[in-house]
C-alpha cells in the first residue's frame, strides 16, 4: 500500500495517469520521428562511402607498404578535421 507522510497526499490516480499517458501518445510526432530516422540513416551511409573514398585516396598518395602510411593516415585525419570544421 501507498503511505505517505502528508496525509493530504494519495495514492496517484489511475484516471489521472491514463489521461497523461494518451495526452503525451497523442503530441507523438511518429512521421517526423520516423524521417529523421531515415534521413539520418542515409547520412551514415553516405559517411562510410566517404570514408573508403578518403582512405582509397590516402592509399593512393602514400602506399600502404611504406613506412610513413601510418603517418599519412594521421596527417589526412587532422587535414579532413580542420577543413571540416
């Protein structure tokens, strides 16, 4: 059982709390939660695409055999961060 130490306060209503329930299920935005959805899934794919591109060009430039393309790596990073910005 509910005790509270006020005794003017209750147990909460079940009424109460079905209304703010259908109140906050009725103010959902379901199409534009289920757009931004999409659309931000697109945008992750087209972030991976991009970043084998970048990778596929820094190979490229720097030959993955070579001692320095671990440098290379970090230098395209911190070149792509800061244009980026």
């Amino acid at each position: 059982r509910f005790k509270s130490a006020h005794p003017d306060v209750g147990p909460p209503k079940v009424e109460t709390a079905m209304s703010d329930f259908r109140e906050k299920i009725d103010n959902l935005d379901v199409r534009g939660i289920s757009s931004s959805s999409v659309v931000t899934a697109f945008g992750l794919v087209v972030a991976l695409n991009w970043k084998d591109a970048v990778n596929a060009l820094v190979g490229r430039i720097i030959p993955s055999g070579s001692a320095s393309s671990l440098l290379g790596q970090f230098i395209a990073g911190f070149g792509l961060s800061t244009v980026l910005r």
